[in-house]
C-alpha cells in the first residue's frame, strides 16, 4: 500500500507536468522525496508548512482559474445572444425597407406610365382636333362643289329626256308607216302560204291512210297465215294421236292372241324355252324402238312450234315498230304547233323586257332613297363623333384628377422613407455603440487573461488564418467552378441555338427547294392541260365544223326534196324520216352532253365538299397546333425560370449553411473578427449572386430576342416565297386569260365566218325560192331589227347615263353636309317626282300604241310564218343547241381553270403549313432533347474532386473537434483529481509535525 502523502505528491507532480509549467515543486520537496533519512526534525516541520502553504496558494489558484472561466463562458454566451438578436432585428428591418423600395419603384413606374398616356392622349386629342376641323373644310368645300354640279346636271338632264323623247316620237312614226306597208305584203304571202301548206298537209295525209291500209293489209295476211300454219300443225298433231292408238290397239290384240296362244300350248313352249326366250327379247326389242321413235315425232313437232312462235313475235314487233312511226309523225306536227308557241313566247318576251325597263326605273327611285339614308347616316355618325370627343375630355378630366391624387401619395410616401431613414440612422447608431461597448469588454477580459491563454490564442489564430484561406480558396473553387459551368450552359445553349438556326436554314432551302419542284411540275401540268384543251377544243371545232357541213348538206338535200315534193309528194315519208333521224341524233348528243354535265358538276361538288372539310379540319388543326405550341413555349420557360432559382436557392442555401456553420464554429475563438469577415464575404457573395442573377436573366433574354428574330427572319422568307408564288400564279393566270381571249376571239371569228356562210346559204336558198317572200323577209327582218336595236340601244345608253349620274351623284351627296341637304333632297323630290310622272305618262301611251301596233303586225306575221318557220326552226334549233353546248363547254373550260387555280391554291398553303408545322415540331423535339440531355449529364471530375475534397476537410476538422473534447474531459478530471487528493490529505483535524511522506515507507521497509 502507498502512502497518502506518497499518492499526492505522485498527483501533484503529474498534474503539474500535464496541466501548467510555472507551478512546478521547488528543489527542496524533490530533494526530501529522495534522501528522507538524512533530513532533520526541524527540516521536517519547516518542509511540511511551506507545502501547506503552498497547497492553499494552488487551490486559491484553481478556484479563481475555475471562476474566470465560468464568467468568461457567461459573457461569451450573452455577447452571442445579442449578436444573434441583432442580426434578427437588421433582417428583418433590411426586409422591410427592401419592401418599401419595390413599392416606391412600382410609385414611380406608375406616375410614368400615366404621364405618358396623358401626353399620348393630349396628342390625339390635337389630331382628332386637326382631323375635325380639316373634315368641316373638305364638307364645305364639297357642298359648294356639289350644289355646283347637281344645277349643271338637272339642266343636262332635261335636255337629254326631250331629245330623246323626239326620237322616240320620229321613230315610232316611221315604224307606224312601215307597219302599214308590212301587213299588206304579210297578208297576200300568208294567203299563198296556206294555200300550199293546206295542199301539203292534206297530200302527207292521205299518204299517211295510205300506209297505214297496208300496214292493216300485212298485218291480216300474217294473220292469216299464222291462223292456216297452226290449223295444219294442230291438224298433224290429231292424226299423230290417232295413228298412236292404233299403234297401241295392235299391240294390245298382239299380247291377248300371244297369250291365248301360250294357253294353249303350255306344253310346246315348256319344250322348246330357248326359242321362247329369244321371241320375247326380239318383241320387248321392238317395243323400246317403237318408244324412241313416239319420242322423236314429239321433239321435233315441239321445235316447229317454238319457230312458229318467235315468227309472232317477229311479226309484232314490226307492228310496233310501225306504231312508233306513227306516234313520231305525230310529234313531229306537235313541233309544228309548238314552233307557233314559241313566237307567241318571243313576244311574251318582249312585253316582259319592257316591264323590266319599268322595274329598273323603279330600282333607280330605291338606290337614290338609299343615297338619302345614307346621307343621314353620316349626320348621325358626326353627331356620335361629337358626343365621343365630349366623354374623351371627361374622361381627361377624370385622369388630371388621379395624377393629383397620385402626386399627394407620392408626397406622403417620400415623407414616410424620410421618417425610416432617420429610424434607420438612429438604430445604426444604437449598434455602433453597442459594438464599441462590446469592443472594450472584449479588450479588458483579454487584458485579464493570462499568458498560458495567449499561447492558446496563438494556436487558434492560427487555425482560424488557416481555416479562412481554406474558405477563400473553396469559394474561390466554387465560384470558378460555377463560372466554368455557365460559360459551358452558355456554350451549350450557343450551339444549341447555332444548330437549331442551322437546321432551321436547312429547311428553309429544302422548302424552297421543295416549293421550285412543285411549281416547275405544276407549270408542265398547266401547260400539258392547256395543250389538252387547245387539242380539245380544235377537234370540238372540227366536230362542229363537220356537223355544220353535214347540216348545211341536209339543208340542201331537204330543199331539194321539198322541191319535188312540190312536183310528187311521194318522197314526203323518206324527208320525214330523215329528219327524225336527224332530231334523234342531236337529242342523243344532247343527251350526252347533258349526262357529262351532270357528272363533271357532280364530282365538282363533291370535290368542293372535300375540300371544305379538309379547310375545317386543316384550320382547327392549326389552331390546336398553336396553342399547344404557345403553352409548350410559355410551361418551357416558366420551368427554366424555376430550374434556375431553384439551383441558384439550393446553391446559396448550401453557402449559407456551410458559411453558418464555420462561423459558429469560429465565433467560439474570435467573435470580433469573423462578425466583419463574415459581413464583408456575405455582401461580397450577395453582389456577385445578384450579378450571376442578372447575367443568367440578361443571357435568357437574349436567347429569346434571337429566338424571336430568327421567327421573324423566317416568316419574312415565307412572306417573300408567298409573294413570289402569287407574282408567277398572276403571271400563269394573265397568260390564261390572254388564251382564253384568244380563243374566243377565235370563236367569235369562227362563228362570223359561220354566219356568214349561214347567211349566203339563205341567201342563194332564199334566191332559188320565190323572189318576192325573200324580199319582203329581208325587209320585215332588217327593219324589225334596226327599230329594236335602236330602241335597245338607246334604252341601255340612258340606262348607263343614269347609273353613271347617280354613281357619281352618291360619292357627292355622302360628303356634303347636313344644312344643304334638306333643301337640295325637297327641290329633287319634287323635281324628280314631276319628271318622273311625266315621263311614265308618256311612256305608258307610246307603250299602248306599240303594242296595238305589234299586235297586229304580229296577228298578220304569223299567218305568214308559220309555214316558213316550220322549215326554218329546225334548223335554227340545231344551230342553237351547237352554240348554247359550245357556250356551255367553254364555261365548264373556265370554270375547270377557276377550280383548278384555287386547288393548286390551297394545296400550296396547305403544303406551306404542314412544312412549318414540321419546322416547329423538330425544333421543339430538338429543344426537348437537349433539356433531356443537359438533365441526365454525368458529374463533372472537377466537381467530385472538390465533394471528396470537401467530405475530407469535414472529417479532419471532426477529428480536431473530438480532441478539443477529449482535452477539455482531461482537464476537468485532473482538476476532480486535485481535489478529492486535497481533501484526502488536509482534513478537518490536522496533526501539525506528522506529516511525513515517508513514514509508511519505513513501516513498509521494515
């Protein structure tokens, strides 16, 4: 066992050497430690009260040690207390007036969005003054012009109605005269006309009755002898019946005698079977012969009666043959009568031109009491403008007092920054003082610690230094780092853009490329349809031409038959039939016509319906297509605006936490120096974010201006190639219609030349017949035509004069004003009114007397033409159906150009869409892609060296944490140690002179 003076001297010793050097024993405690039997009693008591003494100096040290410790701890804790409170109260004051800024930068935004629109509306307010005042100028200055004008035109216009008046009068008596002079000659010629068509009629009459009694007389010969042909055949079939029963009575009287014969002589023909056997075979033998020879009688009597029957139907159908031409003949007098129907028509027609020339006056009243509306239309447009201008200048008014509300907020606000300013001033000044105060605590506390703690202080500024270049470095790292990878996005999305540009190019030229093809192709089928058509239309020609031959050949051949139907009417049937075959032939052509037309409208139809639908579905696709694309583009970059806050957060939050964190970890040591550190790197880190910030937006912007040039760049190539498409459509289209000028001028000369070839074959037809119907044809026609033409003319040269004036009157009267107006439209109603009244009386009596007139001359002209037009309406009709077909197929022509410009129309818009849709689709799947790509990239080594690097900066200051602890730990147990040593060896009843370290070693040695 050791002794309790031997354990404390052990503790004391080893507490010394561990803890602090400057309190180490004297020589002299050493000494007696070693030579214990040399020391005296005297040396012994001396050497027990200077340890004692000692022993209470140590402790009183440790206890004060312990005490300023613990205060320093407290002060330490208080002084972060406060810091952190401050902190708290700056941010959220720096928060307040953050907020307060935006608000007064929002202020001034507004007052200079209202200043703006007052000057913009001040400015409109002068031009609609200008624009006002310089309308009230130009309204004057018409109706001055226009009173001018409606004076001249009224005077005009009275002298052109009484000329045309006596025109009217001179040619209504020259038409009365040559009236007269035409019923007389109408008159004898109709008398001669009935005469010869009476004769004619009643000659194709009795050839008529002629025919049909022989047609009577075949048929009842035919019947005859189909009556005499089925007699002999049922009179044949009767004796074939009979000579069968004979047939069978033999043969049954055959069998009765063969019996009776076997009856009899049973026991012959036992003997003798074979004969037997053999007779019967030879009888049933002859019996199957006589069977297949009944059998053949009958198949051929079945055939003759088959023969019999089809020469019936042979002969019926004849009969109904027959009964066609009569009913053709008949209808062919029912032409007759209905070329009558058709003169009275042509005068039915007249009658209703004439009541059309009434409604077209009546059309002009309306057109100019819509003039009238109008005009009034306008006053009340000028007063709505008035009423406009008045709400304009409320609304100023309204506008003036706003901005002087806004100016008193204004007012109020900069009073309210001014007070924080001072709040702000007053409290800075408060933490000036607070940090001064501060400061000099720190500086006596630091006075009173001891030189042992400056040595630690030493050791830990050190590592702090140490520490901070570290920091410095890593944020230097990481803003080298951060910096590389943007300039990389920037790269990236550089040559993103450069690529989608470049592709975008690609296409641009594919299209034109595309787009040249197309309309190189569309060019050879346009001119290869031209081509068609022209050969169409020349084999059309020639057709025509060839039927105009065949026509004019028949013409002929029919004046020669009628000729000698005039000597024998014997030929009458053979004319009559080759003019239904004639009819037949064009009604089957027209037939045809009419069903390709039917058919062509058809399919147009229905490809006009396609292409509706297809407009419809092109259009809603389109529409879905651009929104959809406008909400790709808007959810784009709403996410990359997210994306890029959220990492430029997540970035800062991890500075912040790691920048926290290492300045707890050093306020401990230094609180003084890394507050001023920490707000000097926190405002430097600030600026350079917000710049980073600023630079990130700045490149986001750019990229859109790019974005929205480049848009802009290929719409104005597109708006070119459309411009470029539509100058050579208009070219194709020009070229067109010079063609089709062309061709109808080739169609009008050909038609001239038909005419005229029509007209010299009347003429010499007309020359070879009576002389004197030709003449007074000719006359009647010329005059009849010369009279309509130049009523027809005169007529439609007034009715232009009118529209004209009142076209011209309507662009005047809707400038002039209100006052002029009322006076102007009294004088003109009452004016026109009278005019008009006179006018249509007069109208109304010459009409009257025309029409008496027409109607008699037209009673005596029918006498007359109705033998001739017989003749003559055939083939009128024929030339009729030919141009009206020819009509027809140029229209088809054009309306086939028409449709097929507007396909060819749609089919490039559409192709141009579809293209662009493309276009948008493989940018935005590119964009997409390369989002996809830019998400999924892999780590950079950079920034894993820089996690491995940081990971091992953690672990290190861990570990340097964790012998920070275990000293502390140390250190407490050695001072638990000292004490319960202490306390061992000074109790409460010490024995002054008995301690001695080395009396339990004696014991022990002994």
């Amino acid at each position: 066992m050791a002794t309790p003076g031997m354990s404390w001297q052990q503790h004391y010793y080893g507490g010394l050497v561990a803890g602090a050097a400057k309190f180490a024993p004297s020589p002299a405690a050493a000494q007696l430690a070693g030579h214990s039997m040399d020391y005296s009693q005297e040396m012994h008591l001396k050497m027990s009260k200077k340890i004692a003494q000692l022993t209470k100096v140590i402790y009183a040290l440790n206890t004060k040690n312990d005490e300023h410790e613990s205060a320093m701890q407290a002060l330490k804790d208080a002084h972060e207390e406060e810091i952190q409170q401050i902190l708290a109260e700056t941010r959220e004051k720096i928060l307040q007036y953050k907020s307060k800024v935006t608000e007064e930068i929002d202020l001034r935004r507004k007052i200079q969005v209202l200043e703006a629109s007052l000057e913009d509306h001040i400015k409109m307010k002068q031009q609609a003054l200008t624009e006002f005042e310089a309308y009230k100028h130009r309204v004057e200055d018409m109706q001055l012009c226009a009173e001018a004008q409606h004076v001249q035109r009224i005077v005009t216009m009275s002298r052109e109605v009484e000329e045309i008046r006596r025109k009217f009068e001179e040619k209504l008596r020259s038409f009365g005269q040559l009236q007269v002079q035409f019923e007389k000659d109408k008159r004898l010629a109709l008398e001669d006309l009935r005469t010869a068509h009476r004769r004619e009629i009643q000659e194709l009459l009795k050839s008529q009755q002629d025919h049909s009694a022989s047609v009577n007389k075949g048929q009842e010969k035919t019947e005859e002898l189909h009556r005499m042909e089925v007699e002999a055949l049922n009179k044949t079939l009767e004796e074939l019946r009979l000579e069968q029963k004979k047939l069978i009575e033999d043969y049954e009287g055959k069998l009765n005698k063969a019996q009776s014969f076997y009856e009899r002589e049973l026991d012959t023909l036992k003997r003798s079977q074979l004969f037997t056997a053999e007779s019967l075979q030879a009888s049933k033998e002859k019996e199957a012969d006589l069977r297949k020879e009944f059998q053949g009688q009958e198949a051929i009597l079945r055939k003759t009666i088959g023969k019999l029957k089809t020469e019936l139907q042979m002969v019926q159908d004849e009969a109904g043959s027959l009964l066609d031409k009569c009913q053709k003949l008949q209808t062919a007098l029912a032409t007759a009568e209905n070329n009558v129907q058709v003169l009275q028509k042509q005068l039915d027609d007249a009658k209703e031109g004439e009541m059309a020339l009434l409604s077209k006056h009546k059309e002009v009243e309306s057109e100019l009491a819509a003039a009238r509306e109008r005009l009034q239309q306008q006053a009340s447009d000028l007063v709505l403008k008035a009423s406009h201008i008045g709400m304009l200048q409320a609304t100023q008014m309204t506008q003036e007092v706003t901005i002087k509300d806004l100016e008193s907020e204004k007012s109020r606000a900069n009073e309210r920054l001014s007070q924080l300013e001072e709040e702000r001033a007053f409290l800075q000044s408060k933490t000036r003082s607070l940090d001064e105060e501060q400061k000099q605590q720190i500086i006596e506390l630091e006075k009173k610690v001891n030189e042992a703690k400056k040595t630690q202080q030493e050791y830990y500024e050190r590592e702090l230094k140490n520490l901070q270049n570290r920091l410095e470095e890593e944020v230097m790292q990481l803003n080298e780092a951060h910096s590389k990878t943007l300039e990389e996005l920037a790269w990236k999305h550089h040559m993103a853009i450069e690529a989608v540009h470049s592709n975008a190019i690609r296409d641009k030229k594919k299209l034109q490329m595309e787009l040249e093809e197309q309309h190189n192709k569309e060019k050879l089928n346009l001119e290869e349809d031209k081509n068609q058509l022209q050969q169409e239309l020349e084999h059309l020609k020639k057709v025509l031409e060839d039927k105009l031959n065949t026509a004019n050949q028949e013409i002929g051949r029919l004046q020669d038959l009628v000729k000698k139907s005039e000597q024998g009417l014997g030929s009458a049937e053979g004319v009559i039939a080759s003019l239904q075959e004639s009819q037949e032939r064009l009604q089957n052509e027209l037939d045809l016509t009419k069903d390709r037309l039917k058919e062509t409208k058809d399919a147009l139809l229905n490809v006009e319906g396609e292409l509706q639908q297809e407009r419809q579905q092109h259009e809603e696709t389109i529409a879905s297509i651009k929104e959809e694309e406008k909400l790709k583009v808007d959810r784009m970059a709403h996410d990359l605006e997210i994306k890029w806050t959220e990492n430029l957060r997540q970035e800062c939050s991890k500075l912040r936490e790691e920048l926290r964190l290492q300045h707890e970890e050093d306020k401990k040591s230094a609180m003084s120096q890394l507050l001023q550190l920490k707000e000097r790197e926190k405002n430097a880190a600030r600026d350079s974010w917000q710049k980073k910030v600023e630079d990130l937006l700045n490149q986001i912007s750019l990229l859109k201006q790019n974005l929205e040039i480049q848009l802009s760049q290929s719409q104005t190539s597109l708006q070119q190639l459309q411009a470029q498409f539509t100058q050579e459509r208009q070219r194709l289209t020009q070229e067109l219609e010079e063609l089709e000028g062309q061709h109808q001028q080739r169609q009008k000369s050909l038609k001239e030349a038909h005419v005229l070839a029509f007209q010299t074959m009347e003429e010499e037809k007309e020359k070879e017949q009576r002389a004197l119907e030709n003449h007074l044809q000719q006359k009647h026609s010329a005059e009849l035509q010369s009279l309509k033409d130049a009523h027809r003319e005169s007529m439609e040269g007034f009715r232009i004069e009118m529209e004209q004036e009142l076209q011209t009157l309507r662009f005047e009267l809707e400038d002039e004003g209100k006052a002029m107006l009322a006076s102007l439209r009294s004088e003109l109603n009452h004016q026109h009114a009278a005019a008009i009244d006179l006018l249509r009386h007069n109208h109304h009596q010459e009409l009257a007397a025309a029409k008496m007139e027409l109607e008699r001359s037209i009673d005596i002209s029918r006498r007359q033409s109705k033998e001739h037009m017989c003749r003559i309406t055939d083939l009128q009709d024929e030339l009729r159906h030919r141009e009206h077909h020819i009509s027809e197929l140029d229209k088809e022509v054009q309306h086939l150009h028409e449709n097929i410009n507007a396909l060819t129309k749609e089919l490039e818009f559409k192709g141009k869409e579809i293209l662009r849709i493309r276009s948008e689709s493989n940018q935005q799947m590119r964009l997409e892609e390369m989002e996809e790509k830019y998400l999924k990239r892999e780590s950079k080594p950079e920034d894993i060296q820089m996690i491995t690097d940081l990971k091992a900066m953690l672990t290190e200051r861990d570990q340097i944490i964790k012998k920070l602890i275990e000293n502390n730990k140390f250190y407490q147990l050695e001072l638990v140690n000292r004490e319960t040593n202490y306390n061992k060896i000074f109790n409460s009843s010490p024995t002054v002179g008995v301690i001695n370290p080395l009396t339990k070693a004696r014991t022990a040695s002994l």
